[in-house]
C-alpha cells in the first residue's frame, strides 16, 4: 500500500516479501523482527563500503555477537580465534586469564611467570617477591642500591663455587 507518499507497506506481519534484483534505499530504514541477508547464499554482502565514511554499529550494548569467517572467528562468548596479530594503538592491552605468548622471540607471560623476555628497556620499576636469577651477570647503577637494606639476613658474595675476584 501507498497511503503517504513518504511510507511504502507490503504485507503484513505475517507475509513473507521477497525482493529479487538491485534495490537501493536512501534515508532511514528501519527492519524489525527477525532479519536474514544473504542467507543461504554465496553473494558479497557489503555495509557502508564505497565512499562511506560513517559509524557501523551492530548490536545495541545488551545482547550477543557473533562473527564467523574463514580468517577469523568472534565466538558470542567473546573469544576471538584466528588472529595473525594483534595491535593496540592505544591504552594497553590486558589479558585476565590463560597467560600471555608472544611467539616471535618476545615475551611469554603465563601462571608459572616470564620467560624468553630478551631486554627489557624503558621499565621505571620492576618488582619481584620471589626470586631473581641471573645468568649472565647484573650491571646496576644510575642511583643509591641497597642489598638486604633493613632486613636480618645473609649477604652472600661470590659465595659457592665461585673463586672470581671481589671488588668494593
């Protein structure tokens, strides 16, 4: 039906329209109930493609998503599978669980600590409450270093099997 000339109804909410062929709408459209595009079909489906420089947004904040490619995957869930990198222009990025791996010779962050970290520049303050071993020696300087500063126990220097010189 056409009874104004700005708002065009087929059917009602019982029917099924079908539209074969190129159809193009300017304006607002809005669809409501449930949508298919390209369903069950092998054809390119193309949003704000062209010169389009605008928002796309998909899903309104509350409900699921899910994308699913050949190249990479968006589970509803929110796990993303299928990435060949991954960058972060701005703010970081934080992993909560499952560890972090970096496999080009970077750094491996999992529940057991780092490993295969190489150097470490530009940290103002690295803390650790365990352990640090070093194997290829340690260079400190640049400001005041304390060695078991307010504490009660062992200094040990070129202590065990060592039998290298000690200079103070």
């Amino acid at each position: 039906s056409n009874a104004d000339a700005d708002t065009i109804t087929v059917g009602d909410s019982l029917d099924t329209v079908g539209i074969n062929g190129t159809t193009t709408i300017t304006g607002t459209t809005n669809v409501a109930g449930v949508t298919s595009i390209n369903n069950n079909a092998n054809n390119a489906t193309n949003i704000n493609t062209g010169s389009s420089t605008s928002l796309v947004t998909i899903g309104g904040g509350s409900g699921t998503f899910s994308l699913q490619t050949t190249n990479i995957d968006i589970s509803s869930a929110g796990a993303v599978t299928g990435l060949t990198g991954l960058t972060v222009a701005s703010g970081g990025a934080t992993i909560t669980s499952g560890g972090l791996t970096v496999t080009a010779g970077g750094i491996n962050v999992n529940s057991t600590g780092i490993t295969n970290a190489g150097s470490i520049a530009g940290a103002t303050t690295i803390n650790a409450s365990g352990l640090i071993t070093g194997t290829a020696g340690a260079t400190i300087s640049g400001a005041t270093t304390s060695i078991n500063a307010s504490s009660n126990f062992a200094t040990n220097i070129n202590t065990g099997t060592s039998n290298g010189a000690v200079t103070i």
